[in-house]
C-alpha cells in the first residue's frame, strides 16, 4: 500500500500535538507500507515563513516532499479578520477570505494533490483547520481520510467546513467525544469511521514512571525537593492557563499546602511572579521523569481531540487533573478511573488537596491509568488496526 498523509508541518523540530501525532504515525505504518508525507517548508504556523528546503527531504527515514508557502501569514491581521467575522453577520465568502489568511497558502502542493493524488492507496489529511486539509481534501477525495483534530470550538461551526466534513471516503477519530462531536455537527454518520487516536510506548514509560518514584525527592531539584503538580504543554490562554494561574494562585493563599506548579513548555502569556510557579520553558529532553514523580498531571484545557500527555500521564502511572468542560478530558477520566475533573476552583481546591493528603489514592489511580493505556492506546494493538482500516479501505474504493 501507498500512504500519504498531508500534513501543515512536519520536522523534529516541530512542535505541534496533531504534528507529532502524523510523526508518530507515519514511522509506524512504515513497518507495513510505503509511507510519505506531504508537508510545508514551514516550522512555525505563526508565519508559514518557509525554513525547511523544498522538494525531496527525509525525517527519521520517512521520505517528505515539501512545498513552498506562496506568502507568510500576518497575524495581526489575520487575528483582526477573525475578531470581525465573529462578531457578527457575515458571508460564506468573508469565510472562504478568512481560510486564505489562515493559510498556508501551497500553490504548488495544491496542484501536486490534484495531479498526483490518485497514486496513493489512502490519503490521510490532519488537521481540518488549516488549508492543506481544506483545499487539499477537495482536490482528492477520493483517496481521502480525515483525522480532524476538532474541537468543539467556533471555528467548527463556519459554513465553509459542512460541505467538507461531508467529503472524505473515511475519518479517524481520536476519542469517542471527537467522533460524537463531529457527527453532531456535521449529520454524517453515514461516512465510515474508527476511533484510534495516538500510541504510547506503554513499557518504557511504565518503566520510567517507577524508576522516576523510586528516587529520592531531592531529585525535583527544581523545586527544592518540594512536592507539586505539572502543567506540559504551550503556556497560553487557549489552553485554559488563565484560569490555571487564577486557581492555583487562590489554593495557595487558602491553604498551608506546600505544593508548586511547574510549567514544562514554550510561553505565550505572562506568567504570574511568585515563588511557588516555576516555569521552566520548552525543554529539550522529554519531561517524563517530572510527570512521573508530580502528585498530579494538570490539564485545564478546555478543548481537546486527544490529548497525547493525557496518555503519557497515564502510562507513566501518575494522576490526571483535568478541566471538566472538555469532554475528552472528561471521558478518558471516566473510562480509566486515573484521574479527577474540576468545573471550578472550589473543585479544583477539594480535588487538589485530596490528591496531596493521599498519596495512596494518587497511586492507584496511576495503576488504573497504566492499565487504561496498556488496553486502549499501546502502540503494537493501534499499528495492527491502522493497517487492517487501510486495507479495507484501499480494497473498497
């Protein structure tokens, strides 16, 4: 079989969940087919300013073809565009603008797909948002499967996504919420569909998780040997951090409980000065050992399709604390039995000193989370049904 997936970035230096999640796919269906990604030259969604050379490149021996951006995206606008087309009454046409701002704008990708796209047995394209997907998807759908990425956000529900939500041969969705999601939006229940989300390698972080417990607190040399709860992830309002600042802060003037925040990742918003909130930036080594030992993972995002350090909190066998308005969230708390959900900050309070006053509780919730991820999400079962929904799809065009 042929695979491509198209994808708006693609790099080891990329720094993107939906990104990673194509990485992480595409060098495990090379074990079983010919897999090629079809990409940008950019490395920042920000700009599309093209860094990466065009034409034949190769990551972790995944042959990439790449395509120049036409122009970069100017963010102020475009951010002042959306602003306006969300405030009020507009067209289909002020949204079909605001997708050319949205970009990247790929002429040359575009016309590749069109050209070429009936050479691949499937064509996978991540995420809906941007413009590889939507004009892509357009250009060769009947090779096409969506893995949307979607949240159950406003830009959902612009008209210029309802025809395309109904054009894909086939969708992968990555949890029974995006699934639910998406055929409540859209009302296409009929096209094929499976729910596979993302892998982990379940051994090595299990491994991980316990040597990381074993040692003494003194390791956490970033907070002093002091005990705490971690945030991973992009530090932005988007992701519910706001809101994160605002409860911790308030826990912390409330009660005598010793425990810190520590940030792990790139930084788009103040941070609030104080000594218990100890951001430490994006790292360059992956930040398990941290997770692990933490007496609780915080996720306040209020939107996800996945959550791939939901998974690796679970499989290191540490506790989730999560934002109860994002139904993914909600959901892999629910199934698992590994963590707590707040809607608020007296919840938030109550749950986080429970969590502190029971470090048995946080460890078995950690047990559940590993036995979760070693059923749903390790990567030896999601390769085997990858590779049986391509076949069938590739046998029935």
């Amino acid at each position: 079989m042929r695979l491509g997936i198209v994808v708006q970035r693609y790099g080891l230096e990329v720094n993107g969940g939906a990104e990673m999640q194509c990485r992480q796919i595409a060098e495990r269906m090379a074990r079983h087919m010919d897999v090629e990604i079809i990409t940008t030259c950019a490395q920042d969604y920000h700009t599309w300013r093209n860094v990466y050379r065009p034409g034949a490149d190769a990551v972790n021996d995944i042959p990439v073809r790449r395509f120049p951006a036409q122009r970069e995206r100017d963010m102020r606008e475009f951010d002042a565009f959306s602003a306006r087309l969300l405030a009020g009454p507009h067209s289909y046409f002020d949204e079909v603008r605001w997708m050319e701002l949205q970009g990247p704008d790929t002429p040359e990708l575009f016309r590749f797909l069109e050209a070429e796209g009936d050479r691949y047995d499937a064509l996978l394209f991540s995420t809906y948002l941007y413009a590889t997907t939507y004009v892509g998807l357009q250009l060769a759908p009947r090779r096409a499967v969506l893995l949307a990425n979607a949240h159950d956000d406003q830009w959902l529900r612009l008209g210029i996504y309802r025809p395309l939500f109904h054009l894909p041969k086939a969708f992968i969705f990555n949890s029974p919420e995006e699934r639910d999601l998406i055929h409540r939006t859209f009302r296409n229940e009929h096209i094929p569909g499976r729910v596979f989300g993302s892998g982990v390698d379940t051994a090595r972080l299990a491994q991980i998780g316990e040597q990381a417990r074993a040692a003494a607190p003194e390791a956490d040399s970033v907070t002093g040997g002091a005990p705490y709860i971690i945030y991973v992830g992009r530090v932005d309002p988007s992701k519910g951090c706001d809101e994160l600042f605002a409860h911790f802060l308030r826990f912390k003037s409330e009660t005598d409980c010793p425990h810190k925040l520590v940030l792990v990742g790139g930084v788009t918003m103040p941070v609030p000065q104080h000594p218990d909130i100890v951001p430490l930036g994006f790292l360059a080594e992956e930040p398990y050992e941290l997770m692990a030992r933490a007496a609780a993972v915080v996720l306040p995002s209020p939107v996800e399709s996945l959550s791939i350090v939901a998974l690796e909190a679970f499989a290191l066998g540490a506790p989730v604390l999560v934002n109860g308005q994002c139904d993914v969230l909600q959901g892999h708390c629910a199934r698992s039995n590994a963590g707590f959900y707040y809607y608020n900050y007296p919840e938030f309070r109550a749950l986080l000193s429970l969590l502190a006053a029971r470090p048995e509780l946080a460890s078995e919730l950690g047990r559940n989370g590993q036995a979760y991820v070693q059923r749903e999400y390790r990567w030896e079962t999601l390769e085997d049904r990858f590779v049986h929904w391509f076949t069938q799809l590739a046998c029935f065009p």
